[in-house]
C-alpha cells in the first residue's frame, strides 16, 4: 500500500497498467545490463534523477522491486525514505519520455478524442491513452490542458500524474538541507513527520543470485498485476 492524496491504498485500473507497464521497461533494460558487458552497463538509461541514478543496476531492481510491491499490492506501506519518492519520479520520468517517444514517432492524438475513447472502451492502448485512461479514472478532464499547444498539452498531463497518484514529494527539497547542522534537520524532517533517517536510507547491494529472484518476483509481480486481478 502508498499513502496517496486519496489516502493508504494501491493503484488500480489505468494508473496501475501506467505503472506495470512503466516498470517492466525499466526492469528490461536493467536486465539487458546485468546480462551485457561493461559498457551496457555504463549506457544503462538515466532520468536525471541523483536519488535514481546514481545506483547501480542490482540496487535499482531491488528499488523497483520494492516500490512495485507497495504500489500494486495490499503489503504494508513503506517506511519513508527519499530513495522510495525518487523511485516514483524515475517511473514517472520513463512514463514522461516514453509518451514523448511515441510523439515523434506516430504524432500526438488529440487528447479530448482520447478522453471519447476511453469513455467508450474502445481505442489502441498506447502510452498516450493509457496516460489519458488514467486522468479519466481519477474524473479528470481535458480542459486540464486548454489553451495550450498540443505537445505542450501532452508534457503537462504526463507530468501530472504523479501529483495526482502521489502528492508532493519531499526528497528533492530536503536534499538541499543536508549540508545543516544535524540538530536543525532533524527538527525539519520531525515537523514534516518524517522519521530521522529519510535521507540516510540506502539500497542494499545484491547477489546474482538475489537479484535473479528479485528479477523473477518481480516480474511475476507485474504479470499478475496486468492478468488477474490486482488491478
């Protein structure tokens, strides 16, 4: 479970498909890294996200893994902790740059048409409407983004998503409070009712042979979540 703006919960419907099918890229390319040589390893994909990025490939599985679990599942929450908020925010950033991948490939839809479709069940399931499938379940609009051009349309909804699904995060903005005295950031991680240790929580290291099994839940993770009702 992810305590959420709509309360302790996991995802369902639309935003959990954006999830799954977010992370099971994500977990291929790690993949195709572990399995390749050093230089696979050295081009494995960033998202400009140093809470993200700077793990390497094992440690990032294990963040998947875990985030997943609490997200899609009615697991107990995860304690707070910045390498958890800026796991969301790499998914997210994949959703963003996948949506504008599609863009320049096959153009953008018009995104009140894709809003028609959904209603009506019908439709491709491509990034763009699974985005929109999302908006639509939590009984958002496309007058969200009038007035703008259609690209800029399409950045702004993507980014939203995880502000709808997740609220504000707190990582990048205490991140700039470490270099404080310790006492004086331990009072602001207290006040915003965050435990002492939010910024010291690190991933563990993995085995082969325990990221394999990470690998493996995982993936059957995000295989019952896309077939047989955790959505």
């Amino acid at each position: 479970m992810w305590l959420t703006i709509d309360g302790l919960r996991r995802l369902r419907g639309y935003e959990s498909r954006l999830l799954c099918r977010a992370v099971s890229e994500m977990l291929s390319d790690c993949v195709v890294a572990i399995n390749g040589n050093l230089d696979t390893r050295a081009g494995i994909r960033n998202y400009g996200i140093d809470w993200f990025d700077q793990w390497e490939v094992e440690q990032r599985i294990w963040l998947l893994e875990k985030v997943s679990i609490a997200l899609l599942t009615e697991q107990p929450a995860l304690q707070p902790a910045a390498m958890w908020e800026a796991t969301v925010d790499a998914v997210f950033q994949h959703v963003l740059e996948s949506v504008m991948e599609e863009i320049d490939l096959i153009g953008a839809t018009e995104i009140a048409t894709l809003f028609e479709e959904v209603e009506a069940g019908s439709g491709q399931e491509s990034w763009q409407q699974t985005v929109v499938g999302a908006f639509h379940q939590w009984g958002k609009s496309s007058d969200f983004v009038s007035g703008l051009d259609l690209g800029a349309q399409w950045r702004r909804l993507v980014m939203h998503v995880p502000d709808l699904i997740l609220g504000v995060t707190a990582y990048h903005v205490l991140e700039s409070y470490r270099d404080l005295d310790p006492t004086r950031l331990a009072v602001i991680l207290s006040q915003k009712g965050l435990p002492a240790d939010f910024l010291e929580q690190i991933p563990p290291m993995l085995s082969q042979a325990m990221t394999e099994k990470s690998v493996q839940d995982l993936q059957d993770l995000l295989g019952r979540a896309n077939g047989d009702g955790l959505t």
